[in-house]
C-alpha cells in the first residue's frame, strides 16, 4: 500500500541550501507528512515557516529519525557521514548533498535528467547522494550530447556564486562591498582574500596533485553520473563576485563530429535544458536570470576551431535550486513515486 504522506526531516535546515529544500518541498506540493527541521545547536530554535506554519528548528540527534520516510541532509560533510547512516538505519532513506557518500559505489550519485535508474539501488545503503552543484549543471547539459556522439573528452572552468559557500560568505560580498563604497576597511573571514570586485581560483581546499577538491569532486563524480569512466575530464573552478548562480565555460571533445546546430537541436529537447543561444540580440545564459530558476540555461554553442571534433558552450543554473535543493526534492519525488 502506497502512503499518502512521507515524513520528512531536512538536516541542516538553517543553512541556505537546508532553506531552500524546505521552500522548494511546499512549492512543489511533496506530500509532506510530519515535517522535522534539525540544525546544530548554533541554529537550533531559528523560525521556519511552511505552508503557512511555523516550525521551530531543533537539534540533531541519534534518536531523531524514528518513524521518519525521507530525510534531505544538507548539514556538512562531517555531520552527514555521523548521522545519514543512523537515519538509513531507523528507516528514513537519506537523500545527502553533502561530498560524504557520493563516491561510495553502493550509494547512488543521482541528476534524475540524467541517471534516475540509480535511485534503484538506494536500498544498498538507504541513502542517495545529491552530487556537487557544479557538476550537476554541466551533466545535465552533456549527457543528451553524450548519447549522440560520445565524449571523450571534458575542459571546464567554473564561475561560481558565493551561495555556494553558505550565507555567511553571501554577507561577507555584500559587507566588502559596502565597506569599497564606504572607504572602510575590507574584512575577509570566509575567504582568504577579498572576494568583492575579484575572482579567486580556490574552491574547497587544496589535494596533493595541484587541483582543489572542488575541481576533483567535478572529475570523479561526472565519470560516475554518466556511467563511463573513460571521459577525461579537467577542471579550473573559481570563485567570483556573483551572489547565484554558477556559470561554465565547457569546452568537450566528441568521438562522432558533431556540429555546433545539432548540438542546440538535441539540447533543445533535453530535459531540465533551456537552450538561449542568439548572440547576435546579446542573448545568452546569465546568472542573475538563471538565479530562482528550475532550468539549467545553455547558450554560446559553437564548434571548438582547434580540433576535429570539439565543441564549446556556456552553462549557468542556480547552484541552491538545480545544483542542491531542486535536484534534491526531485530525487526524493521520483523516490516515492517509484520506490517507497
Ligand atoms: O562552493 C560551491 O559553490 C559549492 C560548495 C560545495 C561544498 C562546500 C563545502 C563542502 C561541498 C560539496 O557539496 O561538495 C562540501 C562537501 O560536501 O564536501
């Protein structure tokens, strides 16, 4: 017997991805049984509403998942890798976006537009990972080309909002910004440098081999996504002065020649893709207008000069919405109607 209602819990509820799962679950009408928003003490007691109703936020425990259906976890990989798996075993399956389980080959890494199947083997473990924001929008975006003419190759570089980093690096743009005007000194606490008026080539911290983990994080988690391990792939993610959205520069390589008008026909039709391609009227993908979208928004197609088979394009999504706590509620839609 299929349940009408889901008992949901949102881990990291305070946060401004934990903000917007709550946001997107009402908007989206999930049929929401017992709502429960957990936060670590620092959040705990913070006002959310939903649906009309005030939820007070409380702390979270290892007793917090009894008689819980779903749980969207979004409170820092430490907190997940602690408590995701007390929940999967009181029986509440996890959909995490945190990097804690996303590598785990008995945890699906799941995009619905691209690999919904996945989401059948979320019984290994009881939990399902929400990949990085990053690599969510550029999947999106390559899968449909990967099934048409094979890619073999992947050069990204990234252009990513503050959001991404949480609400206290969006205070910290804002802050330094006045500060600029206002002639005062500038403050940097969530960054090493200043990020207002600036772009900083560091996102997450720094791995042996040169890259950061962010950039590595887009490496292994697009061969896992799209289920072939033989794409190459190398990344340069920079952080700039944007409050949402996160913007790509992709540059790939295709096995079959593809030109640069197929490629926006077959995009054209793909799901969750919105193609705005015409540079002649200055339209192209901007964060500022892809931000409280669903969509991921694509444009700037043209065929790469430099080799055979190459093509580049320009891919923005909001990185809260599509690269976290859309892609999230999606997972948990598809969990329900297929699954639980
Ligand atoms: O910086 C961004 O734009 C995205 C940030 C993602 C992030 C930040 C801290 C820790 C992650 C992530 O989702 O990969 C993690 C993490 O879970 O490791």
């Amino acid at each position: 017997m299929k349940k009408e209602k889901y008992n949901v819990v949102v881990g990291g509820a305070t946060g401004a991805v934990g903000n917007e799962m709550v946001s997107i679950l009402e908007e989206r009408n999930f049929p929401v049984g017992e709502l429960k928003l957990l936060a670590s003490p620092r959040g705990a007691g913070t006002k959310i509403e939903f649906k009309g109703k005030e939820y007070t936020v409380g702390v979270m425990k290892e007793d917090s998942f009894e008689g819980m259906d779903i749980g969207l976890f979004s409170p820092g990989a430490s907190v997940s890798q602690k408590f995701a798996p007390i929940a999967a075993k009181a029986g509440c399956v996890v959909i995490d976006n945190t990097s804690a389980f996303r590598m785990d080959p008995d945890v699906p890494l799941v995009v619905p537009e691209v690999n919904a199947h996945a989401i059948a083997n979320y019984y290994k473990k009881n939990i399902i990972s929400n990949p990085n924001c990053s690599t969510i929008q550029m999947v999106v975006v390559l899968k449909p080309i990967h099934d048409v003419a094979r890619i073999k190759r992947v050069v990204v570089s990234t252009y990513q909002s503050v959001s991404g980093t949480g609400k206290r690096a969006i205070k910290e743009l804002e802050n330094q910004v006045l500060a600029i005007y206002n002639q005062q000194e500038i403050k940097c606490e969530v960054y090493p440098h200043q990020i207002a008026f600036n772009c900083l080539p560091h996102i997450d911290v720094f791995l042996e081999n040169g890259y950061t983990k962010e950039e590595m994080k887009m490496v292994h988690e697009t061969k896992k996504i799209m289920e072939d391990d033989s794409i190459r792939v190398t990344a340069t993610t920079v952080r700039v002065p944007v409050f949402y959205g996160h913007s790509e520069s992709v540059n790939i390589e295709t096995e079959k020649k593809i030109t640069a008008e197929e490629v926006r026909e077959i995009l054209s039709k793909a799901p969750g893709v919105v193609v705005v391609d015409d540079p002649k009227n200055a339209q192209y993908p901007l964060a500022i207008y892809a931000a409280g979208k669903d969509e991921t928004f694509v444009g700037r197609i043209r065929e790469d000069e430099s080799i055979p088979n190459g093509i580049n394009l320009w891919i923005v999504a909001d990185n809260i919405r599509k690269g976290a706590a859309l892609n999230a509620v999606q997972i948990a839609e598809i969990l329900i109607q297929k699954y639980l």
